[in-house]
C-alpha cells in the first residue's frame, strides 16, 4: 500500500482529524425496527422476482466524500461545478459499543456533519449514509444481535430522514461469516421497517469478481428474502491485474453478475439492475494501478448498456490534480482538471 494515498478501506482511521478539517464544511443551519432478532437466515428459499425500489438517477451515481478526511470540498461547491446531486457520505462507525456516530466519535445530529447535509438538501441535492470502511469500531461486531444492529441503522436512518444506506462491508467484518449473516438479517429487518428504502452492499472484489466471503454474503442474503437494490464492487487494490483497470472492472463486474444472479435467479437483465460499481479515481493503492479518466468512460459505457444500479467512486476529496508528484488523500496523482471524474459519473441516469 502507498503510504502517500489514505486507502479508502483505511480512511476511516483518520476520524482525528475531523475536528480539525469538519469546520470547513459549509453549512446552512436547518432545522422500533420489527421483524426478526435471530442471528440465522429469516425466511428460505431465493427472491428470483423480487425486486426493490430501484435507485436511478441522481441517487445512482452519489460519489463519496468524506468530510473528516482529505480536505474535503464544501458539497455545494461540488454540486455547482459538477451538477451532481447527491453525495454518499462516509463514515459511521461504532463508539465502541452498538450505537453509531460519524468515524465513531461525533454525534450524529447538532454537528458539523448534520450542517453539511442540510446544506445540500438546501442546495436541491440528498444523501446516501456510508456504514463501515475499512478501519475503526464496525457495527456489525459490535451489535450483538441482527435486531441490535438493525436498531443502530435505524439511528442513521432517523436521524437524517434517509432515502438510501450504503452498507460497506470490509476487513473483519466481511471475512466473519457470523457478522455477515448479522448485516443481512439487519438489513433485512431495515427493508421491512422503512418500505421504499434504497439499500447498497459495498465489498472489495478481485478481477473475476467477488471472492468467496463475497459470494457468501450474496447467497445469504438471496436466502433471507433481502431484496438489496445493489451488490457493490470496489474494483481497486486487486494484488495483481492483467490489462487497463477499466478492462479489470468490467470483468469484476460481470462476476458480480453471475454471482448474483445465480444467488437471486433473476434474469440477466434483473441482475445487472441489482449490481454496481465504486472505483477510485487516479492512482490507488497499488503501485500497477492507475484509473484513468478514460477507463471510467469505459465504465459509463458499461453502466449504460446494463443500466446498473449504482456507478460511484471513491472520492471527490481526490478528485484534483495534485500540486506536486505522487498521489494522496486530497489528490489523484494523475494529470487531470478538476472534478473530471465526477463529471463522468455525473453522466448516469441509471
């Protein structure tokens, strides 16, 4: 891993820095889950002609930013210069027990991070609510039940009114089979309690798409009647890769697919709209790895073809040409005007 480029896996151990870089944030001042508890699958069987409130749009192509990191941008400048609307914000981590707050330490309502998504809702834009990341207190381990960890979703759930929960399932949290069967059956309970909500699972991937814990986290949830909207891939950070990473994606893609698919029994055309995308902008953390300006066209033109439920990346904090050599958390390390890859993405309409 490049110690110049925060991975976005790793990004969330940065929560120290918020105080600091939170106050640059522009703000406009604005003014019981049911079903099951068990930590088991819910109901048997697949959810072969389920399909959700699907998410498009603008919704569809929200970018990640992150305000406790990387020097964030205020949003609305963001929205202006880009026409972008919504924003998937990161992160909410655990405090230490199961009770969530913004990288695990700042409240969610009367904060900065409340102020910021009042101004784009001022702005005419809305927000998904990134869970997880990498590093810190995940939920997941720390709520003890599914019903628990369905509770401490709600919070985030209440607390901003959401339309959309992006679950990004990494490190311990994904590689135990216990906590990923706990997010499912959460999420399950969420669906059933907020109708219409729009949900995300994010998970790495490799170039062949989803690994086993991934596909497992796929099946379970076709076995608990979750009819999650998108099955996410973060196509970086692969260990090794043959070819352009717009190539590699496409690739992890169409494994997310089948993976899907054959979890779910949809059709192909119902799989594709339950599948997405989060790449990274510029260089990752791997030193063969560059994603260009023109492999996220090659993307766009995939998202297009398959109508995907979700194209985003990881992250508009990075999404400037750096000042000197070398990437890092408020650059892409690429030559690049600013804001080219949201612009792309900003191109999707589901």
């Amino acid at each position: 891993m490049h110690t110049a480029v925060p991975p976005r896996r790793l990004a969330a151990g940065l929560a120290g820095l918020g105080c600091l870089i939170l106050p640059l944030v522009g703000a406009i001042p604005k003014a019981s889950a049911a079903g099951t508890s068990g930590e088991g699958v819910t109901s048997a069987g697949s959810v072969a002609t389920a399909s959700a409130s699907a998410a498009s749009g603008a919704m569809a192509v929200a970018p990640y930013e992150y305000l406790g990191w990387g020097n964030p941008q205020k949003p609305t400048d963001v929205m202006a210069a880009t026409g972008v609307k919504w924003f998937t914000l990161a992160f909410i981590l655990s405090d230490g027990g199961c009770n969530p707050k913004w990288d695990g330490s700042r409240a969610l309502t009367g904060g900065s991070d409340e102020s910021a998504i009042n101004s784009i809702r001022g702005a005419g834009g809305n927000v998904v609510v990134s869970v997880g990341g990498w590093s810190g207190n995940k939920l997941g381990e720390k709520c003890s039940s599914a019903s628990a960890l369905a509770g401490a979703y709600q919070k985030v759930i209440n607390a901003y009114h959401l339309k959309a929960l992006d679950i990004d399932i990494e490190a311990t949290e994904f590689s135990n089979a216990t906590v990923r069967q706990r997010v499912v059956s959460a999420l399950k309970i969420v669906k059933t309690s907020n109708p219409g909500i729009v949900t995300y699972v994010t998970m790495g991937t490799t170039p062949s798409g989803p690994d086993t814990n991934g596909r497992d986290l796929i099946k379970k949830g076709a076995a608990a009647g979750l009819a999650n909207d998108g099955w996410t891939i973060m196509p970086f950070d692969f260990g090794s890769h043959s070819g352009s990473m717009g190539s590699a994606t496409v690739s992890a893609l169409e494994g997310l697919k089948s993976a899907v698919k054959s979890a779910y029994g949809y059709s192909d055309d119902a799989a594709y709209r339950h599948i997405g995308v989060s790449s990274m902008n510029g260089k990752t953390d791997e030193s063969d790895e560059t994603v260009t300006t023109g492999d996220f066209q090659s993307i766009l033109g995939y998202a297009r073809q398959h109508h995907i439920a979700r194209f985003t990346f990881w992250a508009v904090n990075r999404d400037r040409q750096c000042s000197s050599g070398g990437a890092g958390d408020s650059c892409s390390g690429v030559s690049q005007s600013p804001y080219a890859f949201t612009k792309i993405v900003s191109q999707y309409a589901g």
